[in-house]
C-alpha cells in the first residue's frame, strides 16, 4: 500500500515480489479481528507483481499481512478459521496496518 490511509471508495494499489521464486499469500485483518484470504498465489524470482481494488466497509483500522515461503502453504498455515485467525502468525509474515475513513 502506498499510505496509510484510505478514504471509502479510494483505489489503492498492492505492489508485491520477492528475490527468490515462492508462495505468496496475502490476507486482511478487519476491525473486529476477522480475516479472509485477498490472494495465494506461486512467484516468480524478480518479478514485480500488482493488485489493485478500493477501500470498502467496514471502516476503521484494518491491516494487511503478508506471508511468504518457498514451499506452498499447508492448510493451517495461517488460515483464518471461523471470526479470527487461530494459529500464530509464522516470522515470514510482515503487518501494514491502515485505515479506512469516510
């Protein structure tokens, strides 16, 4: 995300890669602590990666995490399960919290 804050309706950009070839898997963390999977995919080594969408409901603090790996993620890793995620955020794992504001 290019700021940390995001006005409903507002386009934002993911812009996202890594040095060496693997799994990256990227979810969002809303206000009330729940989580859904925005993207899982293979990449490439070097390669430039983008994903683009807007700033929707619910407003308030929300937070990407971001995952990566070398080997393809397992189903429990990190997996959001029921509200909120159960399992311990593994150490590849970066937070960029933002806010959504009317």
């Amino acid at each position: 995300l290019d700021r940390s804050s995001y006005r409903l309706g507002e386009p934002f950009r993911l812009i996202y890669g890594a040095t060496a070839a693997g799994y990256v898997q990227i979810f969002l963390q809303q206000p009330n602590g729940s989580a859904e999977v925005l993207l899982s995919q293979a990449i490439e080594a070097e390669h430039i990666y983008q994903a683009a969408g807007k700033a929707v409901e619910p407003l308030g603090t929300q937070a990407l995490l971001i995952s990566y790996s070398r080997q393809p993620p397992s189903a429990t890793d990190l997996t959001p399960r029921g509200l909120a995620l159960d399992t311990p955020l593994p150490a590849n794992t970066a937070l960029f919290p933002f806010v959504i504001v009317e």
